[in-house]
C-alpha cells in the first residue's frame, strides 16, 4: 500500500514539474494599447455669414468723386443690374453731388468712370452707368415686406477711404417702415417722406451707397445714412429695396422723377390718446384716418382750404387708414395730379380737390 502511495506522490511530483516547465516557455501574451495622437490644424472657418460675403463682395464698388482731376471724396455703390455691355451702378446722390468726374473701382481692381442716368434728390439715390470688359454680376433683389425685425443683416462697403474697400460689418434689422421727412433744397419746408430701414449694422462715412443684404445674399437695403452724438449707438438707415426698386425703374425710364406733394404733416388717428380723441370730439372707437397737425402756408393742401385737426379718411374715394397709405398714393402720382380728399372736420364729413405740388 505504501508502495502505490509513493508511486502516486511521484507522479503528482513529475507532473507538476511538468506543468511548471510549460507555462515559463509559453511566449508571453502581453497586451498593448496602442494611443493615435491626432494633431489638426484649421486652415478655415465657413459659415453662413462667410459664404453670403463671398457671394456679395464682388457685387460692391467704390465710388470716387472727383474735383479738378483729384479725388475730393469716397463712397460705395451697389452693381444693380447689367444689360446690353453696361453696368449700372446704384449710390447714393449725395456721394457723387457736385463731382466733376466719378469713377468705380470693382472688386478686380478695375477703375472705370460713370455716366450719370439720373437721380433722385428727394430719396437721395443716383443712378450710374458704365460699359466694361470684364464681367459683372449684379445683386438678386430681395423683397423687403418678407424682412422681420431681428433678421441678421450684412453691410458691405468702402468705410473711411478705398483702402478698407469690402469691409464688412454684421447686425441685425431694428426696424421697418420708417418715415423720414425731407428738406432736400433746405429751404425749411419739408419736400419728400423717406421711408427707411432702421439697423444696428456698424456704419461709418463712406458706408453711404453701399450695400445692405440678408443672409441669403439678397440685396435689401442702400445705406444711405446714420445717427450720431453722444446719446446714440448703432442708429444707422437704409433705403428698402422695394422703394429703390421703383426709383430705379424711373430714373432709367426718365432720367428723373417727380413725386406729388401735399404740404401737411400729423399724426396716425390709430396712436391717438383717448383724451385727444376726446378734446377733438372723436368717436373713441375710431382708429382709422390722418389728423393733419400742420399745413405748410401756400402748399397745395392749404390752397384746397384743408386746415390743422382735419381728419384725411379718404383719397379717390379710397380708404386712408395711415400716413403710410397716404405716402403710397402719392408715390405714383406727379406734381399738378389732383386728387379729391374726404376728411372730417367737427365730425362732419367734406370733400375737396387737391391739386399737388
């Protein structure tokens, strides 16, 4: 019995030493992790803000106004459209007022003098041609009653001096439909309501003529001009596309345009107070109509006997709900047009002819 025990002892023994052996001469499984460093370096950034200006740049001039042969002041202008070999280029009037010669320096370098179309004083835009030999893309016009307040807005221009030709500046559309009352022959009447775009864009001089597109790359807007002093901040004003659009069409058409003047100024019955409704013994529920708050002495509304707290409701038998109504019908009427006014006095509805001025 011994013996067999022995024997088994031996055997474990012999085994084990065995087993031993084998596992030290296995080849060592060792695992390892292997790390991939890697290193990227950003050669761009792109964005919807970056793809509109490239699209748009190239779309922008800058305007040289020229006296006796040296270059007296810059601005921008806009390449609105191109037909038949020329150019036409939009800016504002007062960039190139009084120049003796003006040029456009294109986004290729390209120096070439214009020819004045027309212009429009009142709204202060003017309207170049020139014919060149290279080739130009004008802007895609946008539709300004499509622009909400708070809509991102890119200006393009030429700010200070050429060198900063292309400047860009990033903003936002704070607001619409704004009247804006010229005196364009400062003689201290007004002769035109300018109806503007209010933005934050960054502005500086030599932004005037320039353009104002949305993010689509869509011409909205012609700076024309902006706030200044000590208790203003980022009050600058276009002309919208819609407006220019149909100044544009009359100075390519005619050279000139003409627009009908009424003499008066006031207030949308809409924003009165009850107390002045009350005080003009208006029916408080009226919210439609324009009370007339100044007739300009010797205008064509004070020739047809309208007086101060008359109330326009009416135009050729056409509702007047606003000023901006009224601004719209005599947009696309001309001096010496007459026109028949329905306005309440005392409560009292009355009729007169206007001849315009």
């Amino acid at each position: 019995m011994k013996k067999f025990v022995y024997v088994i002892i031996g055997v474990l023994i012999v085994w084990n030493i065995f087993l031993t052996f084998e596992f030290f001469n296995q080849p060592q499984n060792n695992t390892t992790i292997e790390h991939n460093v890697v290193e990227t370096t950003i050669t761009g950034y792109t964005t919807d803000i970056t793809q509109t200006v490239e699209v748009c740049e190239e779309k922008v001039v800058t305007i040289e106004n020229y006296q006796d042969d040296v270059v007296d002041s810059v601005g921008s202008g806009i390449v609105y459209d191109c037909q038949q070999g020329e150019v036409y280029i939009v800016t504002n009037y007062h960039v190139i007022e009084g120049s003796q010669r003006v040029n456009a320096i294109f986004a290729n370098g390209a120096n070439v003098e214009l020819t004045l179309v027309g212009y429009d004083e009142n709204y202060d835009v003017a309207l170049l041609k020139a014919a060149t030999d290279f080739n130009v893309e004008p802007f895609v016009h946008g539709d300004t009653n499509l622009l909400k307040k708070g809509e991102y807005a890119i200006a393009i221009g030429s700010p200070i001096a050429k060198d900063f030709a292309g400047s860009v500046t990033f903003g936002v559309i704070s607001g619409k439909d704004l009247l804006l009352s010229v005196d364009s022959d400062n003689d201290g009447i007004f002769d035109a309501d300018m109806v503007l775009l209010q933005t934050d864009v960054a502005m500086n001089v030599g932004n005037s003529g320039g353009a104002l597109v949305n993010l689509n790359g869509e011409l909205i807007g012609l700076n024309t001009l902006g706030l200044t002093g000590s208790n203003v901040q980022g009050m600058n004003f276009a002309i919208p596309i819609n407006e220019l659009a149909y100044i544009v069409e009359q100075l390519m058409e005619n050279g000139i345009i003409e627009r009908g003047y009424l003499g008066i100024s006031g207030e949308d019955v809409a924003n009165l107070e009850n107390y002045e409704k009350s005080y003009l013994n208006l029916n408080l529920e009226l919210n439609e109509g324009y009370l007339i708050k100044v007739v300009e002495t010797d205008g064509p509304a004070y020739n047809a006997g309208l007086q101060v707290n008359d109330i326009i409701v009416a135009i050729n038998d056409q509702n007047v709900s606003d000023y901006a109504q009224i601004r719209d019908m005599l947009y696309h009427l001309k001096p010496q047009d007459t026109i028949e006014i329905t306005y309440l006095r005392n409560n009292i509805e009355e009729t007169c002819s206007v001849v315009l001025g």
